[in-house]
C-alpha cells in the first residue's frame, strides 16, 4: 500500500502549548492555580492538573480524549517536545495513563509499548539545516531547532502518514510542511488581573480549546483520507489546511495558520469527533459571538505574487548552497588526493 495505508498513521505531539500549558514558567503558580479554580471551580482544576518536575501543568480540555480518539483508530503516538527530558518523560505517561485510564490493559500495553518521547536533548539543531537549504530567519523555519520526523522519528516510507502537531511554526522541517498541524503560538489561558467577571474575549476560547482545534483539523484531515483512495494523510492536510486550487494558501506565507485557528468549524469538527469517545464533553468556554460571525478584520495573507517570490528565493538560496557546497567537497577531495600523491 505505501503512502496510501490507511492502517499505519502516526501523530507527533509537542507539548507546551498543544498538551499542556505550564505555568510556572510565568513565576506565578499559586496564582495562576487559585485564578483558574476561582474561574473554573475546583472539579476542573483537578480534571487539568498533572503535576511533573516539581511543578503543575494545566492539560487543555479535549487533550485525553484526543489521544484515546486516535488510540481507538489504531494510530501510533509519539511525543516531541523542546522541554528537558526529565520533564517529559515524568509527564507524558501521566497524560497518558489519564487518556487510556478507561482502555483495557492490552490497549494501554500495546500504545505505551511503541510511544517515544523525544525531548530537547534529542532534536537538531535548526540553524545548521537552515544553512544546508540556504533559509534564513525570516522565513518560517528560523527557529533555533527542527522536530525533522524523517528519519529520526518516522522512516520514510511512514513519513505521508505522519502528522506533527505543534503550536510553533518555527519547528517546522524544510520539505515537511505537509505533515505540520498548526496553531496559533499559545499564551496563558488564565489571566489573573482581575477580569474574572469581565466578558471573555475570543482569544480567551481560542488559548483554552486549543485542544479541540488541534482534534477538528485532525479529524477533517482523516475524513478527507479516509474518503479517497488514494490520498495520503498529507495529500488531506494540505487540502484541509492551505485549500485547493490557485487560491490554497502555501507554508512560506506566515498568516497561513491563521486560516485553521480562526475557523469556528473545526472547534465544531473537534467537539464532534471527540464526543464520540466522551459523550459528555463540551467547550469549557462558550464558543465567541465574534468568532462565530467572523465580524473582526482578519489578517491579510500575503499575495499570490509574493508567496510565490518568496517560494522562489528559498529555492534559489537552497540551489545556490548546495552548488557551493558541491564545489567545496570537489576541492576538499582534490586536495586530500594531491596529499595522498
């Protein structure tokens, strides 16, 4: 089946940001704990909470069910995360175990058996892949590292039906766009400021049911496979994600995300798929009137023309690296030869 195997697809998650939101990172725990049970009570204070490494991350609603949503559809799951190593693998089979609490033992055996959790200690470094394609910081590859899933994470041939979901674009690897599920770079979902009776604005629902997006984008991607042939979890994602036709956004435009977070229908698409593994779940927030009606400007995508330029520039900084590359290996060989005589 190749590419087309519909039995064998794997999802990557990162961490902060697509899992959980830490908030000691901010230096203000107790606050931001005492906010979130004052907003939300203490039933879903203790629902979210995982503490790991000393300290409490608060999980995004809808995260369990997601995982057990895969687990029942025989998907692998591996983790990929720039927090320490002892961090990750302290807090990921805690997540985990909440996922697969009400799996049976051979379920929770079997997916725990083949998760690899790799940490930042395992990634690589980006500005030396940068180089070798000749991108730079202003594209959306300029972070400091790659979560490159072929070969580290996944082989090649498992590689079309591999999704990597994270809130950064940064991380993402030169020729994997594709298999890049996005967000928006997340934020606290608590604000302890006094806003407590203060009406909640769209960015407070789009932070807090991140989850739920991440699961609607997810579950459109496997729809949209699943109902072709011959159509790669990639081949769906870039239909899902970009569009299709002359009008489909591409990865080098940086608002491209801003086309899935700000869509009310896969918040919709998330809560339905994810209802089916917990009838009783429902948005934590009430869904936006302002995201509903689309009422506020949205950000303006860059045009066909400079998409285009920029996709063309990369391509030429990529080709003329390579060809200097090329030439210095020439002279590197000829001269190790002339020594050698």
């Amino acid at each position: 089946m190749g590419k087309y195997d519909k039995d064998n697809r794997t999802v990557v998650f990162d961490i902060d940001g697509v899992i959980a939101s830490a908030p000691e990172r901010g230096g203000h725990e107790k606050e931001v704990c005492a906010y979130v049970e004052g907003r939300f009570g203490k039933n879903f204070l203790a629902d979210h909470s995982i503490e790991a490494a000393g300290y409490i991350h608060l999980v995004y609603p809808g995260i369990p069910e997601f995982i057990r949503w895969l687990v029942r559809r025989n998907v692998r799951i591996h983790f990929c995360s720039t927090g320490v190593k002892r961090r990750n693998d302290e807090l990921v089979p805690k997540v985990m175990n909440t996922a697969l609490k009400d799996e049976s033992d051979e379920t929770r055996a079997r997916v725990l058996k083949g998760m690899r959790v790799f940490s930042r200690e395992d990634l690589v470094r980006q500005q030396a892949c940068n180089e070798a394609h000749g991108l730079v910081g202003e594209t959306v590859y300029g972070g400091e590292y790659h979560k490159i899933l072929c070969p580290y994470i996944v082989n090649y041939d498992n590689l079309p039906n591999t999704l990597l979901i994270d809130d950064d674009v940064s991380y993402m690897a030169f020729g994997e766009e594709y298999n890049f599920v996005g967000g928006k770079y997340y934020g606290y979902f608590y604000r302890p400021d006094g806003r407590e009776n203060a009406e909640r604005r769209r960015e407070d629902f789009i932070e807090l049911c991140r989850g739920f997006l991440f699961a609607g984008v997810v579950s459109e991607i496997f729809k949209l496979s699943d109902s072709r042939e011959f159509c790669s979890l990639t081949e769906s994602s870039k239909i899902v994600q970009y569009g299709d036709g002359p009008e489909a956004y591409v990865p080098e435009d940086r608002t491209f995300f801003q086309n899935t977070y700000q869509e009310p229908a896969f918040y919709k698409a998330g809560l339905k798929a994810l209802k089916t593994v917990n009838p009783e779940l429902e948005f934590p927030l009430p869904l936006p009137k302002s995201l509903r009606d689309k009422d506020e400007e949205r950000p303006v995508r860059l045009s066909d023309a400079e998409r285009l330029e920029l996709r063309q520039n990369i391509d030429e900084r990529a080709a003329e690296f390579m060809k200097d590359a090329a030439e210095r290996w020439a002279l590197s060989t000829h001269h190790g030869e002339e020594e050698e005589e």
